[in-house]
C-alpha cells in the first residue's frame, strides 16, 4: 500500500468509525464504513456473524481489531486500485477516495468528470469528458494535465468537487428528513477538505 493510500485510509477512517446498524442508514449494517447491502462478500462479515452468534449485537462503534488489516485491504483494493487513484495528485485522489467510500464510485467520478467539464471555459482549456463515472485514460489524463498545466484552474476544480460532494448530501436530506441524522457526519466530510 502507498504513502498516498494510507493519508486518505486515515482521514476517512476519522469520520467512518466502527460497527453500525442503524436503521435509517440506506446502506443497513455496517462496519468502518463498509455497507453489508452493498458489500455482502466482504470478509469481516463473517467475523461479525461469529460475534453475534456468541455474545449477541456488537455495540455502536464497536471495533474489531482482528478485522483492521482486512479493512484497510478492501478499501485499498476496492476503492483506491480500481480508481487508479495511485495516478493522479494525493490531494484529489484523497477527495475522490472519500467520496468512494461515502457514494461510491461513480458518485466519485462523477463529480470529478462534472467539475472539470464546468472550468474547461467551454472546451478552450481542455474538450469535455463524458459524465460516465468511469475513470477511463480520458479523465485521468486530463486531471494530469490540469494538475501540473493549470494550477488556478487545479483549485477552481477542488473547490466545484467539494460543492458537488455538499450538495449531494444537501439533496438526499431534502427528500427524505430521516436522513438528517447523518447531517453532522457529513459536514464532517465536507470539511475534511479544507485540512
């Protein structure tokens, strides 16, 4: 695992904490921030499952120290690998990683393909990507070129990443109040940009 890696890893487990279940978390059980719903081959489950048959729910926040190395090993293989975020400046591949992990992916993508598209001053700088939430050669190319070409325009792209990521999370609430109960964390990760 990287340098780069293990800075992102670090400041999201911040936020993520341990064991969860909350009902109104649209990704059910969890546990530092991996979703039972949407990560049901995950392998500290089946740990969790053992726990549960033994001693019965885990508590809010519970940690499982034997699960860390395998934690810290699906977010780098799953989020950080397959983003190809070891590819482009720690400072976006931290936000995007972020966003991976609270979104998913295409979320993540999506908001770097849309923020860049906004400062391209209509194509002059760079021609649009297509908002696919993929993260082709296209758009890692042209977050390298931004990053080491446009150093204002590297700023202006950060600053619409962030605004996307808060207004997402500004939406959901918006349609269904029982999501504000999470408002408090994910202003917690809208403000993780700013360190």
């Amino acid at each position: 695992m990287t340098r780069n890696f293990e800075e992102a890893y670090n400041k999201t487990a911040q936020i993520e904490g341990y064991y969860a279940n909350n009902p109104d978390d649209k990704g059910g059980e969890t546990y530092c921030g991996i979703a039972r719903k949407f990560h049901p081959d995950w392998k500290g489950w089946k740990h969790i499952d053992w726990w549960k048959t033994r001693f019965g729910q885990p508590k809010w926040n519970q940690r499982f120290a034997k699960l860390d190395d395998d934690v810290k090993l699906f977010y780098y293989n799953v989020f950080w690998n397959n983003l190809r975020l070891n590819d482009i400046s720690v400072d976006l591949a931290t936000m995007i990683y972020d966003v991976a992990v609270n979104m998913g992916s295409y979320k993540a993508i999506e908001f770097v393909q849309r923020a860049l598209n906004v400062a391209n001053i209509k194509e002059k700088l760079w021609e649009d990507l297509k908002v696919d939430g993929i993260i082709g050669s296209k758009t890692i190319n042209i977050i390298q070129k931004v990053n080491s070409d446009y150093s204002k325009k590297w700023k202006e792209i950060k600053v619409w990443y962030i605004c996307l990521k808060g207004y997402r999370y500004i939406n959901i609430m918006e349609k269904n109040e029982s999501q504000e109960i999470f408002a408090s964390s994910w202003v917690s990760r809208v403000k993780l940009e700013e360190k």
